[in-house]
C-alpha cells in the first residue's frame, strides 16, 4: 500500500482528532458526567466525551488515540471497564461504591501530528516532519490534550484536586462541587508544576455556541485567578498553550490544551 493511499484512508479519523487544534478560534473537547454529586451509598456513573461548537451539543467523537481514566478518592488511577466508541462521543461507565470525590479523565498524551499538503488539500498524519521526506510538510507539532470533571459520591474529599504535574493544567483551589450561584471558584493554572501566569482561561456557559467565551479570567504572577459562579448550570474551562519553535524531537513546536466542566448547583441541593 502507498503511503498516499494510507494517508488518504486515515484522513477522517485524523480530522476527528485534529478538529479541535487546527486554527486559533478552533472548537473544544468537554467530558460530561451523568452527575457532579450523588448522596447515594453506590451510584452507577457515566460520561460522554465530544467535541462541538454548540455546547453541548456533539459534534463528532474523539479518535482512538485517546484513553480514559477515573482517579479515586483512594488516588488509584484504573481504566473504565465499560466503555462506547460512537461517531458523536464516546460513553464510559462505572460502578462508584466508595464516598468521596473522583476525577474522570480523557488524554491523549504527547502525540506528534504533521500537516501534510496533498493533492492541494491538507491532510494530518500521526508521526514527526522527518517521518515525511517523501511528501510536501506545512507543519509538525506534538500535542498534549486533556479534559476531566470531578464527580462526588456522599461527601467531597480533596486528594484528587492535587496537582499531577502535566504540561498544562487547571487546578481548583476550591472544591468544584461546592461551587453555588452567586459565589465564586479559584483556579490555578500550570505548566509542569510551575504557575502560568498571563493564561487565558475561557469559561463557556451551557448552552453557549460559537468560539466566544462566556467570560476570561487570566492568571496572575502565581497562576491564579478566580471564577464568578453567577447563575447555577454546568460550565466548561478551557486553555491552550501553543508554541511556534522548531524542537529537538522533530517538530516545529507544541501544543497543550485542557478543559475542565464543572457544574454550580442551587444552594438547596
């Protein structure tokens, strides 16, 4: 088989993948709980994970180059048993039988794509700009993409709110599942363990469509700011960290994003 023909062939699932990076005002990834709390002893917990402009409305479903997790109260980190591979999202689902706060998490960790111009069009392809001698490269980057939620089974506990160290995330200097209407969230953002400051954070309401943010908070020297929880409704977070400078792995730069959803419950729930 040729590698034009190969190229062809895997263009659609690279789209699928490569949809949400491509240009600056591109659309995000979101990963939605079944619910945020639950006051029962033992919950069935499910989620979707999509791409789309109109949230939270599905676009398309991510590529099988992505994996999902779910981090205990324990700090455990162990793949959903349950698992959907749809053309508009994927759905995972697990049994939740110990209290406490749990992080859901869907990765895909450190993959170099290049851009290649075939035929006029372009077209991306797993692999490095050495990869492709033989055909016409725009650019190569290394990507780093993360979203995740925080789901709590009786009463929140904190061990899953701590930093993990990836390239680019957002932290929560307050529980998410306390969040109210009326009050407000701090937020840490950072890069290898180090706060980012001057981060943009955009914040999307539900229902929201388009590109435009609902609202921005931007980091300070610490990599902090905070969020105005106004209205009660799920919410989504997302920030992105490019940079355009030929690497040492082979590529012209990378590429970080990470969204968070969390959800502001009214002060009776």
């Amino acid at each position: 088989m040729s590698r034009r023909t190969k190229t062809i062939e895997i263009f659609l699932l690279a789209l699928v993948t490569f949809g949400v990076q491509t240009a600056a005002h591109a659309h995000y990834q979101w990963l939605s709980p079944n619910f945020f709390v639950d006051s029962r002893e033992k919950a069935w917990l499910s989620f979707d994970h999509t791409f789309g402009d109109q949230r939270f409305h599905p676009d398309s479903g991510p590529s099988s180059y992505y994996r999902w997790w779910i981090v205990g109260p324990d700090g455990l980190r162990r793949s959903f048993p349950n698992m959907y591979l749809g053309k508009t999202k994927t759905v995972g689902e697990v049994e939740l039988t110990e209290p406490g706060t749990y992080r859901l998490e869907a990765e895909e960790a450190f993959m170099s794509w290049t851009l290649l111009k075939i035929d006029g069009k372009d077209v991306w392809q797993p692999g490095r700009r050495d990869d492709f001698t033989d055909s016409e490269v725009v650019s190569s980057r290394l990507y780093f993409n993360k979203s995740m939620a925080y789901v709590t089974l009786g009463t929140e506990t904190d061990s899953v709110l701590e930093m993990s160290g990836d390239p680019l995330e957002i932290l929560f200097s307050d529980h998410p599942n306390k969040a109210r209407p009326g009050g407000s969230l701090g937020i840490r953002v950072m890069a290898n363990g180090a706060p980012l400051a001057n981060q943009e954070v955009n914040i999307f309401a539900e229902g929201g469509s388009g590109h435009d943010a609902t609202d921005v908070c931007t980091t300070d020297k610490q990599g902090q700011c905070r969020i105005r929880t106004k209205t009660t409704g799920r919410f989504l977070l997302a920030t992105r960290r490019t940079l355009d400078e030929p690497q040492g792995d082979g590529t012209d730069g990378y590429s970080h994003s990470v969204t968070v959803m969390f959800e502001v419950r009214d002060s009776s729930n």
